[in-house]
C-alpha cells in the first residue's frame, strides 16, 4: 500500500517521473501475490488502485541500493538494518503517515 500511496503523491508533481519506486517486505507471506483485499479497499477509497502491485521480499541488495528507504513502522526499518548491517549509513527512514491517512 505505501508504494501505491508515494506513487499516487508522486503523480501528482511534476517530479513524479524522476523517481524509481519499489516495494518489498520483511515479512512476506504471499511473495508475488497481490495486495491484501482490504488493503485493495483502503486504497481504494483514496482513489488509489494498487491492484497491479505483487508482493516481493526485502533483500540486502534493496538496502545498499536504493538512496532512501521509507518504512511503515519501527520494527520494519530496524529488519532492513539488519539485513545489511554494513549499508546502514544509507537513509533509511520511518514514514509517518499524515492524519488524515490513518
């Protein structure tokens, strides 16, 4: 859902092209499968469609890569840590989501 949300903020400047967005999880259940349907729903209700989004797993690789990494809660930002330990001068952040999107 977070990659729908950024995408769709995104989309919305005129900088939205000039990013790369990708999502994984720490803890996936379902790797390739689709978004969870009240997930689908939530978004939905946002105007935002995340039914083309499939589930992957977060690897070492996404950490030493990307130049940002923004996560849902504490516990997920402290996963990508430690899947690696010697990328973690990387910006790895914790979203808050705005109150509205609570």
């Amino acid at each position: 859902m977070a990659e729908g949300l950024l995408r769709h903020l995104l989309l919305q400047t005129d900088q939205g092209s000039e990013f790369t967005i990708t999502s994984a999880g720490t803890r996936v259940r379902n790797i390739g499968g689709p978004p969870d349907p009240q997930a689908q729903a939530e978004a939905n209700t946002r105007g935002i469609d995340i039914s083309n989004l499939r589930s992957r797993q977060a690897s070492a690789d996404d950490v030493a890569n990307y130049d940002l990494l923004l996560t849902m809660d504490e516990a997920t930002r402290l996963d990508l840590l430690a899947l690696a330990p010697d990328a973690a001068h990387r910006s790895v952040c914790s979203l808050i989501l705005p109150r509205d999107m609570d």
